[in-house]
C-alpha cells in the first residue's frame, strides 16, 4: 500500500509535513518498489489530512496517555503567552514538550535548562507542524539519581575523611580460609555463583541472609555484617546486578560503618564491574563481580594440588642433593642412624615420584624420571658408603662419649669405648693407646 | 599430630616451610631425613584434607537456598 499526497506548499502557515515523514515514506516506496502509477485510482491525502490522521493515530493510543516520563530539560523558552516550551532529552534522545499556561500554576518550581524531571501528560501532534509532542499536566523535579548523587558524593567525603577508606588499614585476605562468611541474599545468583566457584574447596561457609535491595534493605546489611563477628576468617558482601536504585543500599552510612568494624577482611562485590558502591570503598578488597570476588576468596584447587605434588619433588630433589654431599656422608657414619629407615625413605621418595609421574604431563614426567635414576643412584651410593656394608667386611665403627674415635688419642686409657659390629656392640676399656702408622 | 587438630592452612604452611628449609641445605643429614618424613606426612595430611572435602554450608538465619541439602543453623 502506498500514500500519495498533494500539497500547496510545504511549508508557511499551512500545515508541513516534517523531513522525516518524508523521508521515511521515500524509503517505504523505495522498499515496495510496486508504485501505483495511477493516482486516480487511489486516495490523495492533504497535508492537513495526513497530519490529522497521524494525530488521531497517536491520540487514540491509550499508551500514550497518562504517562510520566523521565529526562532533562533544554531549550526552554517562556512564551509571552504564558505557555511553557521546552525539549525533554536524555543521552540518545529528545522529545519536543509544552506546558500550557493553565497547568503551569501547579508546578511550584520554575523550570530551567540542565534540570532532571519528570513530565506527567499525554503525546499528541501539533498538527501545524506536524510535530509530535509531549503536553505536559505536571512536572516535579527528579530528585531520584541527582539528589541520591549529591547524598553519595557528601557521605564519601565524610567517610573518606574519617579514614574509613585509608589503603593503611586494608587487611590482607587469609591464604588458605577456613571459614568464610557470606553476606548476600539467599535467593540471589551472587550466592549460586559464589557457592559455584569455591566448590569442593574444604571451608566452612557461613551465610549471614540479607535483604539486598528495597526499604529496610541497609539495615539488614548491616546486621548480617556484624552478625559474622568472630565467626569468619574472611567475609564477601556480594549483590548481583541491578538498577542503580537497587544498588543504592551499599551507599548507606550504616553498612559502611558494619564492614568498616568488620573483625575479618571484607571482600565486595556489588553489581557489575562498573557499579562503585561506598561499600566498595571501605571494603578491604573490591572485586568486579561475585564470581571474581569467591576466586579472590579462596586459592584455585588445581593450583594447590600440583603446588602440593611439586612440594614432594622439590623434598626428594633437596633430600638427593644432601645425600651426594661428600660432608655430610662422614657425618652420616658418625651418628648411629638407622640404615633401613634411611633405604625405606629413598625408596619411598622413588615409589611417590613414580607415581607423580603417571599424574603430571609428559614434560614433567621427563624430568621426573632423571631424578628418579639419580635417587638410584644415591640409593647406591648410599648403601656403599653405609655403616651396614662394611660392618659385614668384618669392620667396626669405634666411639666413646666424645663421639667417632678416628686417632689413638681419641681415647686413653682406662677409657671406656663402645665398638658397633656388623650384629651388635661392645662395651670396652682402653688397656693402651699408641701413635701408629695407619692401618693398611 | 592428630589429623584434627591440624587445619589445612596450618599444614599448608608448614608444608612450605618444611619444604624450604630442605632446599637451603644447611642441615645434617639426619636433621634432613626427620624433615623430609614430616614434609611427606604433610603431604598426605594435605592431599586427604583436599580429597575429603565435602561442602559446609551454614546459616545465621537457618535460611538457605531451595537446592541447598545441608542445612544447619547455628
């Protein structure tokens, strides 16, 4: 179907279609290339008579009636004849609005560019332009975001003064919690995502159920706060998403002082990533999101179990290193150790590394199996060096009180020594002691 | 030791500490192998502390979410 429509003049007095309309009609034909080229054929509208079907259209919406709508208003002119006009605009939009003077006694604020209202009234077409407006039957200023922007900025710097923010007093979070408080509402998705992420973790959670948005909301903040008082080594206070107004609870001078006073870190995480609520300042650490606060919350059980895996290694590899240390197998000899709880560690340490090796990936594994022969090899070493080979050759490993004797002065006379033999030991005196050349 | 007595972030950290001091070497041989049988020890104490986890999950209000079983108030 297509319009085709007739006029005059396009513009003066007599009532105009807008450009838009225009155009938006060129594109429609341009879209329904099948132009009736006969316009006998079909209905010519006026401008007039276009402009007051678009009326009527609009008018008769009952969608379009009764309405508040919310923005700022700019190009305000007051007209001589005692009627307001202005324009309501927000970021992306902009909408023509008139106040006649027979509503704007009630008002009881003067209008003025840069204010944010709220415009109670109906949309309807002023049919000598063809333009669509709101007319307005009262305005009253929004006191909504501005007003609680002005609230938030006077209670930051309050607070901010009072060093509630101060980087000096943020804690660290515990490494490895063993009790984490959650502060959230039962019901919300912080809490799914949070339980999510801190999976088979082994903590005890504690959740401390608060109301997260709406009338008495701060309060009820608050008291879950201090409710985990002693009772977590960590606390996340966690919301998710929502409209600003939602949100508008974590600004409260009341939960803000509750996790200020908090015994244990507090861990935010309040709407999305470009929320910024005070209680994000005074937390100790604020996270982008629920999730990302639970992973701050708690290390990554992957991570720990390789870390502990890797533990193991690094002591077989430390305790490897000390048994090749020429030194320290003399001292070794000295002190009456037991050989077979020292075989059984290495071959237990060699047992473990096999093991970790099925466990880690090929890389690793590589690496594992040259330790693993050079604790062999050390296991070797180890058994030749040992008291217990040479005990069986017949030799004995002499001591007294002072500890290994190695020279004939070690010990004089009348001593009493004790000789470690292959099976059992012997308590002796000294009859003689003479410089000799070594035994050979 | 009781494995009770013991939490995870306590064995954790002797865990690393254990694990420190045999890489600095500076002890006997014996002083060594005690250490190392203490870090093994640690490593199973961990690893079972891990491996048993099981969720815990309290609350203040005895208020919980629906699919949450384990309930508890304290």
């Amino acid at each position: 179907m297509g319009i085709t429509c007739r006029g005059s003049r396009l513009c003066g007095p007599a009532p105009a279609l807008s450009i838009f309309i225009s155009y938006a009609l060129h594109r429609e034909m341009v879209k329904y290339a099948a132009i009736p080229l006969d316009c006998a054929l079909t209905q010519i509208f006026t401008v007039t008579e276009l402009n007051e079907r678009i009326r009527d259209r609009l008018e008769n919406d009952p969608r379009l009636h009764d309405l508040w709508a919310r923005g700022e208003v700019s190009n305000f002119v007051y007209h001589r004849s005692g009627h307001r006009y202005f324009t309501l605009k927000d970021r992306d939009s902009q909408l023509s609005c008139v106040l006649f003077r027979n509503q704007g006694y009630s008002i009881g604020f003067e209008l003025r560019d840069g204010q944010n209202v709220l415009v109670f009234g109906d949309v309807g077409v002023y049919r000598p332009q063809g333009k669509v407006q709101l007319v307005a039957r009262g305005i009253k200023l929004d006191e909504g975001l501005g007003f609680l922007h002005s609230q938030f900025e006077a209670l930051k710097k309050k607070l901010d003064a009072e060093g509630l923010f101060a980087v000096e007093r943020k804690r660290a979070l515990p490494k490895y919690p063993s009790r984490i408080g959650i502060v959230t509402s039962p019901q919300g998705a912080a809490l799914q995502d949070v339980l999510h992420i801190i999976g088979a973790y082994p903590v005890q959670i504690i959740l401390s159920p608060a109301q997260v948005q709406g009338e008495g909301a701060e309060a009820s903040i608050a008291l879950a706060v201090r409710a985990l008082s002693g009772r977590a080594d960590v606390v996340i206070v966690c919301r998710g998403g929502g409209s600003a107004e939602d949100l508008w609870c974590f600004n409260s001078e009341c939960v803000a002082r509750a996790i200020f006073e908090c015994d244990s870190p507090v861990i935010s995480a309040i709407g999305h990533e470009t929320d910024v609520t005070i209680a994000d300042f005074v937390a100790d650490v604020r996270a982008p999101t629920p999730t990302a606060a639970a992973k701050m919350a708690v290390p990554d059980m992957d991570e720990l179990k390789s870390w502990i895996m890797q533990s193991e290694i690094r002591m077989v590899r430390a305790l490897w290193s000390g048994l090749e240390r020429k030194g320290e197998r003399l001292e070794y000899l000295s002190r009456s150790i037991s050989a077979r709880k020292m075989y059984s560690l290495v071959a237990e340490a060699r047992q473990r590394l096999d093991f970790l090796g099925e466990c880690l990936g090929a890389a690793e594994e590589e690496k594992l199996k040259g330790l693993v022969s050079r604790l062999n090899l050390a296991e070797g070493r180890l058994a030749a060096v040992g008291p217990q080979a040479t005990l069986s050759r017949g030799y004995a490993i002499a001591r007294s009180g002072r500890g290994l004797l190695l020279r004939s002065e070690d010990a004089k006379p009348g001593d009493v020594v004790e000789l470690i033999l292959a099976k059992g030991r012997l308590l002796c005196r000294v009859l003689e002691s003479e410089d000799t050349e070594e035994f050979h | 030791m009781s494995e009770r007595e013991v939490g995870l972030e306590e064995a954790l950290d002797d865990l690393e500490r254990t694990v420190a001091e045999l890489e600095e070497g500076k002890l006997s041989l014996e002083e060594s192998l005690v250490l190392f049988e203490k870090g093994m020890m640690l490593v199973r104490l961990c690893q079972s502390k891990l491996d048993r986890a099981e969720r815990q999950i309290e609350s203040l209000t005895g208020e919980l979410p629906p699919d949450l079983s384990c309930s508890k108030k304290i």
